[in-house]
C-alpha cells in the first residue's frame, strides 16, 4: 500500500504529479515544482499552505487542522497541505494566496553608486606540484606563487581553508584562484572564478538576498523568502519571548533564519551559475532582535527595559559558525546597530540614502512591523533615531483578507462614482489586499466620509454593510475573485491601520520635538523599505500616516536597507562609514518620552476633511 | 537485577566500590579511582586494560577479550576491564602495568628563561550597568570603560564571547576582567582572574600540558595523557593509513586526540585551580602527522612521496574548533612544521634548546617513535634537520615484557660479577622494562659479550637460555617481580633495540655527510625528549646509538619540544622566532638519500669491543 503512486492533479496551476501513498499534499506539491507557502515548516501552525480536495482520498482532517480550520471548511474540503496526507488519486484547488512562488518582493532599492574596494580580491596563482627535491607544504607552494605574483605577503589560512586546498590543487593541477581577506586566503577555487559576494537584509518578515560580483560591484542575482521565524512570533516582541522563556528556543531561532540564509544562498548561487564556494564574503543588516537571533546572542537584557543590545557594534563571523556555507574561510559581517529597536537596518538606510551627509533637514522612514524613524539636521548632532512598532498590519497581517504582496493582492483601491477600482498584483483576479491596498482603502474610506474621525464606519453609510465580524465594505464581490470569497475592508482592518499610523505620526512628532525641528523646515522625507515603495504617499498623507510635509518633499527609495548591505558588502570605506554612522546616531526612546502615549492616541485619529466629499463620491460598491 | 549493587574490589591497591550489575570492570575502576589504561577508550582493541578476576562473576569472555588473550589466559581469569561486565561482587587483581596513574611523563624539560611577552592579556573593566538614559549596549559600556582605562582602543569580540559577557556582567556588577588579544575579547572572567595559557607537545605516544600564568610566566600545573589515537595505530605511518583508508577516519583521529588534550586543559585547570574558560591561549607543538591529525586537515599528501605537508606555515585556530573548552574566544597556535617529517616539535626543541642561536657546531636530537636530527653549523646555512623512523621500542612497544616508563619499570640495568642490578621506578617490584631499561640491558649483553656484533645472542653463553620466544636472558625470576613472572630480555628485543638504532645512527651519518661536517667538529650533542632524558648515555654509546662524538659533548635536556611549546606560549617574540626557524630549516629526505639503506644496515651492528671482558664480568644470572 505504501508503495503505490497517487496521481495528485494540482489545480489551477495544472501540475501533475505522481508520489508514494502517505506523501503530504505540502511534498506532493514541492515535488510538482508549487512554491506553497509553508511558514511554519510544515508543523501545521500557520495555516499558510491551505487548499482544497476537491476528489480524491487526503485522509482524515487530524488535530492541527480541526484547530485551525472552522468545521464548515473542513467540510468543504479545505486541508492544510502540510498534514493531508494522500491515499490514492487526488485532485486539488490551491488557492493564489497560498502560493509563494509570485511574491513581490522589493529587491531593487536604490542604485546608489558605490566604489567597489572589496575586503576580499580573487588571485590567480600558478605553481608546480611538490617533488623529492622541492617537498614545500601545499599552502607554501601556493602562497610563494601568490606573493611572486601579486606581492602578497605573509598569507595565512584556516584549517577549513587547508582542507580545500590539497585535493583542489591536484585536481586543477596547481592552478588556481585564491580568495584574499587582509593577509588570510577565505578560500580557494578553480582558475578564473572572480570572488562574489552576499548582501542580506534581514527583515522580521521578508529576507532578501543579493549576490554580486566583489569585483565589478555587478549584481548576479537577488531573490527574497519568507523569515521562517515567523513560525514562532509575527514580531521582534514575541520572538524574543520565545528565545528567553521557552527551553531551546534561541537555538531553535537561530537556527530557522541560519537554514533559510543558507537556502537563500544557494538559490543565488545557482540562478547566477556560480558554486557556493565563491561566495567569499556576506553582509548582514537586520534590527537588533534578527541580529542577535542570528548571532545567538542574549536577548534577555534586550527583552526588558532598558532593552540593550549585547553588542552595537560591528561584528565579523565566520560564515560557517553561522551554519552558512559559502567559501570555507569566509567572513559575514553583521552591520553594526544603534540600540535595542534601532538595528543595523535603520544603518544600512542611512548609509544607502546617504542621510548621514544631507545638506538639509531630512526625514528617513523605514516603514515596516517595526517603523524606525532617522532625523538629519545638518546643523546640530547630525543625525536623531526612534523606533516604533507599528506592527504586521502593513505586511497584510492581522487584516481580515490581508495577504502579502504577491500575485492577486490588491495593492491599490480608488473609489470612484463608477465604483471601486482595483489594481491587483501580477494584473490577475484578486485573492486578497495587501498593505498598500489596505491603505489606499482606509484612505478612499476617509475621504468618502465612510468612516469617521475616530476611524468608526458609518452604520448607515452606502455600501457599509454588516458582515460576520462587524461592519464592513465591500470591495470586490465572490463572483470576481480568485478564491471565490468575497473580499472587504472591516472595522478591525481599520483598527489595526490606526494603530500603525498611529505609532509611526506619533513617533515622527517625537523626534522633531526633541530635536526642537520646526517641521516647516523638513525639505525631504525619503520612505524607504518595501511597503514604502509601493504606498500611495497620497493615500498615507490622506490618513495621517505620514506627516503633512510638503508631497514634492516625498521620496520613495525601495529596500534601502539591501542597497546598504550591499554597499557594505562591495567597500570597506562604506563598511567604516555604516559603523560611524551607528555610532554617531542620537537615539530617542519614544516609550518613556514623557506624553507619548497621549500623542500616539491622538495620533491615531483621522485629519479632519475640509471638504466632506459628496455622497456622490462614494461609488456605488459591487452588488449595493 | 541490574538495580542490585554489586561490590568489587581492587587488589593489591586495595580499593572497593559499589556498582550497579551490568557495570563493566573498567567503569567500576574509574568510580574506584583507580587509573586504568585504556588507549582504545573502552573498545576492547587495544588490550591495556588486563586484569585478573580472582573472585566473583564477571560474564563470559566476549569476542574481543577471545580474539586478544589466548585460552589459557582467559582459563586463568585474565580479562579486560572494558569488556568484562559484573554480575554480582568480584574480587579483581590488577597488575601494575595496568595503571596509569604512576606512568612517568617527562613535563619539566628545559628552564629556559622566556621574556612573557603574551599575546593574550588580562584587563580590568568596571562601568556601570545600563539604564533608560544610558542604554549603550553591553559590550559598548565595557569596551568604552577598557579604552578609558587602559587606552585599549577599537575593540572586537565574537558572538561567542559575547555571549558570556551579558549574562556575568550583570552577576559581577559590571566588574570584569577582559582577556584581550590585539584588538579582540577572546573572553571574559570575574574581576581579578588573570588568563593562563595552555601549551601541548603533542607527540605520537604521549601528550604532555603545561598551564603558565600569561602574565608572569609562571608554571602553574604539568601534567600527561598518553595520545588515544594509539587505538588505531601505533607510529604516524599506520594512524595515517587509517585516515586516509578508512570512512571517517581522519574525524575519528581528530575526535581522539581533541578530547584528550580537552580532557588534560580539564585537569590542569583543577590542579592549578582556576576556571577552564580563564585559559585564554593555548600553542601546540607536535610532530606534522600529529599537527594535522588534530586540524584533520589532508593527509593523502603526507602519507605517500614526496610526503608533503598541507601546510608548514603557523596555523592560529579558534580552540572551540578543536573542540577545547578554554576561553570562548581563545585561539590555538599550531607551531609551524618544515616538512612531512620534520615537525613542530621539532622547531620547538630548536626553539628551546636555542640550536638555531648556537656559535659552535651542535647536533640536536630527540629521539621518541619518530627521531629528529637538527645539525647547526653556524659557517654555513644554519640548520639541517632529518627524521627516522626509530619505531616504538623506546616506549616500550614491541619488547616481550615492555612496558612504559611507569611505576614497577626497570629503567636501568647493570650487570655485575654478583648479579643483575635492577633500577625500578617508583622503587618497587619490576612489572616490566621500559626504554631506557631496554637499552641498558642491550648494552650490557653487549658490553659483556652475550651478544655478538650482529646482536645475536650466544647460545651457549652463561645466562642465556631458551624461553617461548626463543633465546633471553633472564632479569628478574617471576618470585621477585611484581607480575608474578620471569621478566627477560629475547632475542627480539634486540632486533628491535637494533633497528631503532640504527635508523637514528644512520640519519646522523647521513646530516654530517650533507652538510660536509667532520664528525670530529661536533662540539655539542644535545638530547632531547623524555625518552632522551633518562637514557643512560653510556650505554646508548656502547650501542652505537648514539654517535661516538665525546662524551662530554652531550647534553640531556628533557622535554624540549614542551619548553619550546611554553615559550611560544608566552610570547609572540618566540612564536615569530620559531617560523623563521621553521622556514630556515633546509630538510634532507633519509629515505631517498643514496646509499641510506646501506648505512642503515650497517649502523644495526653493534661496535667491536675493543677490551673483549672476562667471563668474570657476566653476572651471576638469577636462578642461574
């Protein structure tokens, strides 16, 4: 029974695959070539990989699925991917949003410029094999020849380094590439093979990856996975709970982020035709939670008020003490952090969008669950920081049809008399919204006058109809969607963008008043991050979320945070730069700023709309 | 049953413990503190773990024990501790040559005055802890309070070391000691605690530890294991063979010799009573198949012509890579060697002994399983070095009653008109003869013409009879020995003593020959070794092992290449000294030299004795 093949039939994709009976829907679809989202690994808690049989024998619903899947859904079929488990011929529905492989995600970012000056160079190096009357060690052969021929002096190498060496030499026949680091070759390979490097941010959610020449600067691939710590928490708050209190749980950490680094590697390395082992150097730019969950270092005394970090400053790892496997000898340098909430990415920001040399009173927000907020004045301490926690809501989560940015989400709404327009992700019909479309809807809302000040929906509202969790509106019917369902903006999808703008207006009003800024004087703010690059800044003005300085003043700049990384990786001098900067940042600690919360309230409130639009603004919704 | 306590006791040493049934004889010693030999670690392969089970059930013999002991043995209840399991209470004999915890380790060596110089400090830091006003990160306040105080500027640490530092931080108060190198934390200890440094010759048989304050150079403990890579070969060549042959070989020889010299920094630590992470530095000296047994780097190279080394040149290396646990950060510098068989250790004794210093022509040996040969001639290119395969009889191996230079050892020998004169160490019954006591004897069978040049012994010879291994001459009758048998002296411990001999005299021959050097010009002969420091000079003469240079030229020095290990240890002057000395060494291959094997056949003779001696000179032989 064990060993007979099912035939699963994956729908709409239209894949075909054939798999031993007692093989979960999840392998099933990994070995058709579906990317499933499977945040959790495949343990049955995030609920990510949902689909439905729509024939076919997947066994019974377990405990893991009659936990999460509501009774009626279980009846119509809907499996978790990663618990059903096949027992002859079946034929499946999987839904877009359960779909990873068309995820958005920003890894362009700005094109800064950056002079390469790499800390690790390739050299070629040509020796003859040892005899009876020339017995030099391998490494001495190879390091005489390097030093004849490029001057260098005083090389030395690792074990791990060593171990690579002997076989390599005999293979190639004493011919080869060496990949220098100061005086330590980090690894060896075949001639000709130019050293590349690895740039990483590393977001609570999204980690993105950049492979690039170290020798061009040219960028060979970029690719972007899902932070499989999410597994354990949505946020820095709740992952560090989890590395303090439960037993093993930072190994645990460590080691999902380590694996899905690694993974990513590879992914590049093989989309750039390159091997691992040419990847000689790494960067890393995370906030100071995914920094120290990466390192493994102590998170208790960053848990806690007056949540420090163990180390702010730079740190150079081994990759393989990180679990990763590039090149033997390879370093990966963490960028260096500012304090507990502003991390190595607020850095890497700064360093990409050059805010650290502005000439002029400057905002930089990094708009993400955690929004860090960088204030440049080139008058007084140059550069002020502050951190606030803005939360998921931005990343799809903890919205009622809220999806992340791939193929089939809603990215943008406009209410027009004619109705509600969409713009869907990957032009295709809507299976969810995403943060962007989110606030585009909060704002079309508010301008419509669909809800009020306080963000409450109008009962009686056109189009505010009552669903099952309360008020709602309706933006695209069942007819048109893609998973069949209707999708609609709801009270407690208002909620929680009030709670995120609410945090992040509050947190830019703080830093200005402490560094006594006249926000009349602010001439640029550049909004950086992901979700910042596909916000509609006049849907984010509209409600609030971001401040009302003058829209030209607006500059959107993408994955900052990568293009730092990056810079990092290809310079030194840049790598020195990101540390002065760190040093150098002011940090404000917006939880104990005196009146914080009352501004944050206040905050969370709508603008007041001058002109209450016309009832004849507000469009006439899908089936109202 | 296996909860019923079984009660075991040890005879003659008289010791009694209480185990569970199950327990095996070796387990049971070690609760007992009782320091069984055991270089297979409890495999059953090595066989040094014998003793006699006089009482009590002890289970059957398994295969192990049936395929190393003949029938008669196992009839007589001679078992293996690590084999033999107990079933109820068992009275057991364990024969001195057993015993580990006597065994003789030459630790002391040459009292060279070193200049500490140490490349690991310890530093005091206090700061104060973190506050909502002051929220610098841990390693910021303590880095910011060592550059305060101490200048220290620019410092770094690993995520290892950070780890230590958050959580002591806040036990101590912010009052640590940081044990820095260059411009690394490479650990941290409570206030006060100053770093010591570990220093290892690492030789083929034994391994010998020294644990120094880093500061004042001070001893603090010695101490020696033997090397458990034994259990899989007792010379390089065999241990090599096992690495490059067998599936896991060379992580199983790794894995050995890493646990035992983290074991020894264990027990030097409890000696000296210190913390182990307060060993902040540790060097290595060992010959080069030991060197990269330990870092597994390849051996494929060492182990076939032209034998060369992965690497001569200084390799540092992270001590938990090693698997040591010293401090988090601490490095490992492993000496550098000069070719494949030619090793550290060897640059260790020059080092110590100072040869590559020296204003006269001086020859340098030290002489163990491999024997090194260093000749310095201060005219021409300073040093010339060559190794020889002199084989394990000097420790013992190979002799019919052999054993190593522990308790119950007969160390010297001297035939009189009256008798055999016996020297044991521990000053006890002789259990065995160790390698100075088999020179000796050799060179008294000689001295007193019981052999002839060729070294066969003479039939006829008063004293000479037929044992089970053909002809001997009796030592010590089994009434007067601690093992309750004859201990003797057969013909093929000469053919062994013959062969060491003659590979030793033949490479010195050959370095004098190279390098153009009147044998008569030899002004000092320097022995080294533990091995070397209790040779009886005159005998190795008589012999011919050593070279008839006078007798006032040598020199016995003790555990050089350990001295020259804690001088590396101490300072970093040493440590470059020792790569130019490592890198100025010219090497001359014995094997491929014409006409060696000729010279090492004729160096196997013995000398013609002059003064042919009296019948009256041979003893009266015990029981003759």
């Amino acid at each position: 029974m064990s060993a007979e093949l099912c035939r699963i039939d994956f729908e709409p994709v239209g894949k075909r695959v054939a798999v031993p009976a007692g093989t979960s829907l999840l392998d099933a679809a990994q070995a058709a070539g579906i990317g499933l989202a499977s945040v959790c690994g495949g343990h049955g808690h995030c609920g990510r990989c949902l689909l439905a049989v729509l024939d076919g024998d997947a066994g019974e619903a377990g405990e893991a699925e009659r936990g999460l899947l509501p009774e009626s859904e279980l009846a119509a079929g809907q499996r978790l991917a990663c618990q059903a488990r096949v027992a002859g011929n079946v034929r499946v529905h999987v839904p877009r949003a359960s779909l990873v492989t068309s995820q958005r995600l920003q890894t362009g970012g700005l094109a800064r410029d950056v002079t390469v000056e790499a800390v690790v160079r390739g050299w070629q190096a040509q020796t003859s094999a040892p005899t009876l009357s020339d017995h030099r060690s391998d490494f001495d052969r190879v390091a005489q020849a390097l030093r004849a021929a490029h001057g260098l002096d005083g090389l030395t190498a690792e074990p791990a380094v060593l171990r690579q060496l002997s076989p390599l030499a005999r293979r190639t026949g004493w011919r080869l590439t060496a990949y220098v680091r100061d005086h330590e070759v980090v690894g060896f390979a075949a001639p000709g093979r130019r050293p590349a490097g690895l740039a990483v941010d590393l977001g609570t959610t999204k980690i993105a990856g950049y492979l690039a020449d170290l020798e061009t600067g040219e960028e060979l691939a970029a690719a972007g996975v899902m932070n499989p710590q999410i597994a354990y928490g949505e946020d820095v708050i709740a992952r560090l709970a989890h590395a303090v209190r439960q037993p093993g749980g930072a190994e645990r950490l460590a080691g999902a982020v380590r694996s899905a680094i690694n993974d990513l590697a590879g992914t590049l390395a093989a989309e750039a035709g390159i091997a691992r082992d040419q990847i000689a150097a790494a960067c890393v730019a995370g906030n100071t939670a995914m920094h120290h969950l990466l390192l493994a270092l102590p998170t208790r005394q960053l848990s806690a008020s007056p949540f420090v970090p163990a180390t702010s400053r730079p740190v150079d790892v081994r990759a393989r003490e990180l679990g990763l496997e590039l090149a033997p000898g390879a370093y990966v340098q963490m960028l260096p952090c500012v304090s507990g909430f502003v991390g190595a990415d607020h850095v890497a920001m700064v360093l990409a969008t050059g805010l650290d040399r502005a000439d002029r009173v400057a905002v930089g927000l990094d708009i993400g669950t955690n929004t860090e907020i960088a204030l440049c004045r080139p008058a007084g301490p140059a550069l002020t920081s502050a951190s606030c926690a803005s939360g998921p809501a931005f990343e799809g989560a903890h919205i009622r049809d809220g999806m992340r940015a791939a193929d089939g989400a809603i990215e943008g709404v406009r209410f027009t008399p004619d109705g509600v327009e969409l713009r869907v992700v990957g032009d295709t019909r809507p299976t969810g919204i995403c943060g962007s479309g989110i606030v585009d809807a909060v704002a079309e809302l508010h301008r419509t006058g669909l809800i009020n000040e306080r963000g409450r929906l109008r009962r009686d509202a056109p189009g505010v109809r009552r669903g099952r969790d309360g008020l709602e509106v309706l933006l695209a019917p069942a007819a048109g969607t893609g998973s069949g369902t209707d999708i609609v903006v709801t009270q407690g999808d208002v909620d929680e963008i009030q709670l995120a703008k609410g945090a992040i207006a509050a947190g830019v009003r703080v830093v200005l008043a402490v560094t006594g800024t006249d926000p009349a004087d602010v001439q640029e703010v550049i909004v950086a991050g992901a979700f910042g690059s596909y916000l509609n800044i006049d849907s984010a003005l509209g409600i609030g979320l971001l401040p009302r300085f003058p829209r030209a003043a607006y500059r959107q700049v993408g994955n900052a945070a990568g293009a730092g990384a990056k810079a990092a990786l290809l310079s030194a001098t840049e790598r020195e730069r990101a540390w002065r900067i760190a040093d150098g940042i002011g940090y404000v600690e917006l939880t104990t700023f005196p009146g914080f919360q009352r501004l944050f309230a206040r905050s969370m409130q709508f603008p007041t709309i001058a002109d209450v639009p016309t009832i004849a603004d507000v469009p006439r919704f899908p089936g109202g």
